[in-house]
DNA sequence: TAATATTTTTAGATTTGTCTAAATTTTATT
DNA sequence: AATAAAATTTAGACAAATCTAAAAATATTA
C-alpha cells in the first residue's frame, strides 16, 4: 500500500501521539499537525477507510498494526535521511529536521535499502534517536536523563531529547554531543544543577533543565 | 519565487523541449508530459502570469529568461542527485532516473549546495549530460557522435544519449563506460557498424544504432 | 477559397486536502 | 440532573491539478 504526502504526515504524527498517550484525541492531533480539528477529522475517515486506524467517532483513535507499520517506514527514513544530512552532508543537527520531513515521502525501497548500507546500517539518527530496521524494528537503548544519574558513575551521552538550535549551541559549548564520556560530580540541591566531568576536559556546571534532556547509559 | 512540483515538471519539460524546437506547441508538451492538451492550456496560463512564459495563445509558447532560470535549477538538482545515486549509492545509471524526478522538487538551496560540494561540484551527470552551476551556466563540451568520427582518431566517451536498461545492458558488455577511450578501425559500408578499439581489451564490432547514440570527443 | 482536419482553448466536472461555521456529542460544573 | 463548556464532526466552500466534451481558432487540401 502507498500513501500520499499528507496521509504519512498523518501516519507520523499520531505514531508519535499514541507513543506519549495510548489513545489520541482529535484537537491534540490538530495542534500536532498545526490544522484544523475538523481537516483531522477528514484524514480520519482517510485512514480508517485504508485500514490503518483503530477509530470509533467522538472516542479517541490509534494506529493498529497495519498503520504502526506505515509510521515505522516514514520515521526509518526520516531518520537516515537526517543521519544522512549530518554525517555526509555536515549540515548542523538542528538544521535538518525540515529537510528530511521532505526526504521522507520519497518512496523507493531500493533507494531507502541503499542508503542504509551507504550510511553503514546506522542504529540511531544524529538526536540518538533509534532509526527502525526495515522490518520496523526498533533498536533499544537503556537510557536515562542524566539528571537521574548518580555520582561518580562514568556514562554516556545517546540521545538529546530537545533539538533546538539553543540547545545545539549549548552542547557544542559544553563539547559535549552523543558519545561522549560524563561523570557527575555533584548534585547542587539550590537549582538542581549538575558539576560533570566531560572526559578530556575541566569539570563545569550545567543546569538542570539541560541535563534532563541529555540522557545517557552506563559505559559497558 | 517558489513553484510547485507541478508547476516545475512543465517548466523542465518545456525547457527541453523548446532546446530542440525554439516555440514549443500545446499538444507536443502533452506527448512529454503524458497528460492531456487542456491540461497544458491550464498550466500555462499560470506560467504566464508567473511570468515565465512567452505565451500568445494558440501561437505556440517558450520560457522567457526567468523561466529558463526555474528549468536550469531544476535541471541541476536532477542531475546532482543522479550523480549522488550512481557514484554513491551505486544504482545503475538506468534505474536513477525516476528516484531523481522526485528528489528534483525538494526546495533547499542550502541541501543542494553542500550535496555539490560532497559530490565534488561534478560538471557532468552519469550519462555525460551537463550539470548547470548554481547560476545557470552549463558546461560546454566539444562532442560528436562516434558513428562520425574519422578513422584512427582515438577519442573519449562523453555522453550517451539513450538511456534505456537496452542500451546500459549493451554498453556493459561492451565495457564501454564514460571517460572510456575508443578508436574507430573501420567503417563498414554495408550496415553502417563499425569495428572499434576499446583501450586495453580486443577490437570489436558495434551497430550503427549503438555508435549513433554513443557521444565522445577528442582526446586533448 | 471553401470545406475539412487538426490544434488549441474553454466550460464544467472531479479529486485531494484544506478551511469556516454550524451542529452534534461528550464532558464538566453547578 | 440540568446546563454550560469543550471537543468533535458535518455541511458546505475553496484552491490546485487534473479530466472529458464541446467550442473556437488555425492549418491543410481538394
């Protein structure tokens, strides 16, 4: 089954939804995909026709399985594409999202298969984000906000979970961005900042509200 | 200005068209565009209040220099991500043409402007056709056709002008490539073929239609 | 040059995706 | 439980891009 521009934005956005909430709801869709309730409404009746939506009128909706999948192959190109444009391309990570959300409707299974092998089969996007497999697997990753972390124990950094270009300019002053090494040093109750070590530098203090959207995993 | 994928297919079709012919007619650009006259007649009503078309109806039509501009720019985007598909992503030259008719349409200055440089700003696509600069300019090439080149002249192949898996399957066999050097050894009378020298590999014989088809141009 | 054929354009319809405004259904609050 | 508020859907409209069928303009030819 192939689907039009509009319908995989649909796809996407309520697989992100139900991710957060199980069930989505009409106006939470709308504000996601910056229309109107009733154009929602309209895709609904799209979708539930395709066979790709579990939705009853006035109740709330999600993906079934047929739609899951569908969301899973536009986020596995959006994705490589992102991964594409960072690692060849060397564009800014916060630049890119815009241009893979083009990228991404672009259906050629051929070309989407040799990308990933150009790429190197990546597992996770430039955020840290896991790129599904063509199966629509997803690869997992014990993660946890670095917030959470205790002391002294060495981690590092897999995903950023505000991809703002604020945050961008904040992670590059650091040196920090996915891979690194950080050991937390102290928890300052105060403000909730953090004093970390960033491998091959001099400690410093971030604020809580960065470290807890750096997340990390404990070194193997 | 910004146009539509719509709006940019008639202009790349037009450009072509008219490189052949000057003014172009309603019923040829339909042929290239396998879509119907009134269709046409539509769309180049919007041509022309966009200001892209010299337009007097039933007098035939061609794009003014602005429209030459939008059909250069998308003529260059296709063409680098054909280069990208073939010498990245290792597609076979005949397969990337339609993949390319879609990532043509994607707006970013800023994408195909660091995908030229990754590229290594290439000024001629995988069957040899010239890759416009980002103002528009076109490389030139001193090229003729292999079925008129004299005898003992060894050459290089520039282009190939039919593009079909028929004619990749026969080049391949052939081992001839662009960039491959050939001298033409004989000109038989009878089919109008040719007995040919490919460097490094034992002569043989290639039909008329091939070697018609077949660009090149002297080695300097 | 008058009749015929061809080309091109117009008129009006269709599809997709969107919208506003109104109606309906559900939820929350006295 | 009645009423108000919020959420959702329907009804009807619009723009873009296409189509068919018919009309208009141009070209051909007998």
């Amino acid at each position: 089954m192939s689907f039009t521009t509009s319908e995989e934005n649909y796809i996407k956005s309520i697989y992100h939804l139900q991710q957060e909430t199980g069930l989505v709801n009409t106006n939470s869709l709308a504000a996601e995909m910056q229309t109107r309730a009733a154009s929602v409404t309209d895709m609904l009746k799209k979708l539930k026709t395709k066979k790709l939506l579990q939705y009853e009128k006035y109740k709330g909706f999600k993906l079934n399985e047929a739609g899951k999948k569908a969301a899973l192959e536009v986020v596995r190109k959006h994705r490589l594409w992102e991964f594409f444009l960072v690692e060849k391309l060397k564009f800014d990570w916060d630049k890119v999202h815009s241009i893979a959300e083009d990228l991404e409707h672009i259906s050629s299974e051929e070309l989407i298969h040799r990308l990933d092998n150009f790429l190197g089969n990546p597992s996770f996007d430039p955020h840290g984000d896991p790129i599904p497999d063509k199966h629509g697997k997803i690869p997992v990753i014990n993660q946890q906000s670095l917030s959470d972390i205790p002391l002294k124990k060495p981690v590092t950094v897999s995903s950023v979970s505000n991809q703002t270009p604020q945050m961008l300019e904040m992670l590059k002053h650091y040196n920090i961005a996915l891979g690194t090494s950080i050991t937390v040093l102290k928890h300052f109750e105060f403000d909730g900042s953090l004093e970390v070590k960033v491998l091959k530098q001099s400690s410093c203090i971030i604020s809580e509200q960065v470290a807890k959207n750096v997340f990390v995993h404990y070194v193997n």
